[in-house]
C-alpha cells in the first residue's frame, strides 16, 4: 500500500487563460499534501493542508476567490470526515473566515455536532480564536466582474456557474491505511443568501470510510444532492468496483437520472486512486511514490517526479 494524495480545483470548462493557474495550484497543493503524508501526518492532516493551499489560492471557488451570492457577498461551505472514525465536520454558509476547511475540522475535533451553519459557525469560530477577516479580503476582482455580469437581465448564472466552477477537495491515504477527504466551496454564482450545496452535506460533497474508501466531489451541488453522489461512489466500491469504476458509475447515474455534470477524486484504503469526471474539464493532480500525476482533459495524464523543478 501506497500513501497517496488527490486534489480536485472544481469540474467544469476553465478558461484558456486560467488553465495553468489551475494546473500549477492543484499540483502544489497534492505536493503539500503528500509532504504532511511523508512528515507522518494523517491522511486528515493532509487533505486539511491540501485544501488550505487551495482555498488561500485566489484562482478556485473557495475561500478567497469565492463566488459571490446574489447580495455580492461570500457564503462558504466545507466538509471534512475522516474514514478511521467516521467522525465528520463541516460549515454551512459561513462569512469572515479565510479556512473554512480549519473550521470544520475544528467542528469535528471539538464539538458533538456534524455542522454548523451561518452565524452560529462563526460563532463558534470566534470562540475558537480563528481570526474573522473582513469579506473584501476573500473577494477577487474576477469573482466580482462575475457576479456583475450575472446581475443582467438576460444573464443564466446556472449556465455559467456550470461552465467554470472551482469547488476544491482532496482525498488521502495514510501509511496506516486510513483514507480522509475534505472539500470546500465559495458555491453557486449568484446564489439566494442562505443557499448552502452539497458540499457540507456528509456523502455528497464527500465521504470517507476505511472500509470502502475516500472520495470529494465537485459540480453542480443541486445534482449532487439528489444522487448522494460520494457515497453512491463508495456503494460501487462495496460491491467490488475499483475506484475508477465506481467513480465513472456514479457520475453516470448522475447524469442519466437528474442531468447533472461534474467530477471526483476517489482513493481505496490500499491506495488505488481515481480523478474522473463527466464535464469538459477539472485540473486535478495526486502524488504517490514520489510522483506527481496531473490533469485537466478527459484522457490527459502527465507524470513528473517531485523532486524535478516543476
Ligand atoms: N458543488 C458546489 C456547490 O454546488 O455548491
């Protein structure tokens, strides 16, 4: 068995002049991810560092860089679980925290609940001592010129919300074979205030379980939830489907039964892993035996040592 870290930036179309910037920071942030694995940290430590980097990475839909709501302003959601435990903890439109993976990690390790939405998470952020940061500071020229240009009259924010999202996650495998995800997003453009997706929803913006596997996913959260799709994934896997199967299954059903596109990152606690998705695009990465693998087509699979300059 080998450790192994997987990273998604978001299922959908990016574009052209955003590829590298998704490229790049995806495969930074499976690297982070893998040195936590190698300094002997969980494969919950390391979806945490792999998802921070990401959400602190301007260019993805998740902390700053965030969508922003139909009020123009930054309502996140995010989700850990760990597979050993099955503990879980996520936040649900949360403002003013620039991690809201740290948070729902923290809502995990310190609280007897699986979420907390809204006012009451920052709450409990304060209480923990996570600095509030103002809103401006998650919020990005580009996802404001976004949300502008989705205020028109004639705008379909869903359509264009479907063609360049930038939800982020990460899937692990530890040395002792204990599989994690965590996953985090900005959600919806222009959503209604209050609307939290599937991400903070156990089983649908991830699950992690060490007797089936690991998975995070990305896409539209409205789809997502109809068909629970991290945990239908980890059903497939139960009944003997690898974890590319069970991914390319599930997004299937997805897509035959409720129309929905989208994309995940799926492990196996012997450390098989997947990144597989059914809308144009998602720049994924994973590094395991000291390689790194990355992505952004269907089909498209680069391979790099890591210790080569990248
Ligand atoms: N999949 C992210 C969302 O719909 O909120």
């Amino acid at each position: 068995m080998f450790p192994v870290v997987v990273v998604h930036g978001g299922a959908g179309h990016i574009p052209k002049e955003r590829s590298e910037l998704s490229t790049g920071g995806v495969s930074s942030a499976a690297r982070a991810g893998y040195l936590v694995l190698q300094g002997g940290g969980s494969s919950m430590d390391a979806v945490v560092e792999a998802v921070t980097q990401l959400e602190n990475n301007p260019s993805f839909n998740a902390g700053c860089g965030s969508v922003l709501n139909i009020r123009g302003e930054v309502e996140m959601d995010a989700i850990v679980m760990d597979g050993k435990t099955l503990g879980s903890g996520a936040v649900s439109a949360v403002r003013n925290v620039a991690n809201p993976v740290q948070l729902a990690r923290l809502v995990m390790d310190k609280t007897s609940h699986v979420c907390l939405t809204a006012d009451g998470a920052s709450k409990f952020a304060r209480s923990m001592g996570v600095p509030e940061v103002p809103m401006d500071s998650l919020i990005t020229q580009y996802s404001r010129m976004r949300w502008e240009k989705n205020l028109a009259p004639d705008a379909n924010p869903v359509e264009c919300q479907m063609g360049k999202m930038g939800t982020v996650g990460a899937v692990a495998v530890d040395g002792e074979g204990n599989v994690a995800c965590a996953t985090s997003t900005g959600g919806m453009l222009n959503k209604m205030e209050g609307r939290v997706g599937d991400t903070p929803c156990i089983g649908s913006g991830g699950y992690a379980d060490n007797q089936a596997g690991a998975v995070s996913t990305t896409g539209h959260g409205e789809t997502i939830m109809k068909v629970t799709l991290a945990r239908h994934i980890l059903f497939h896997m139960e009944q003997g489907q690898s974890a590319e199967a069970a991914s390319d299954l599930g997004l299937a059903y997805m897509k035959s039964r409720v129309g929905g596109l989208g994309g995940v990152v799926t492990v196996d606690p012997q450390g098989n892993w997947a990144a597989r998705f059914s809308s144009l695009q998602m720049a994924w990465a994973a590094v395991q035996k000291d390689t790194l693998h990355r992505g952004l087509y269907a089909g498209e699979h680069f391979t790099q040592s890591i210790h080569e300059p990248h």
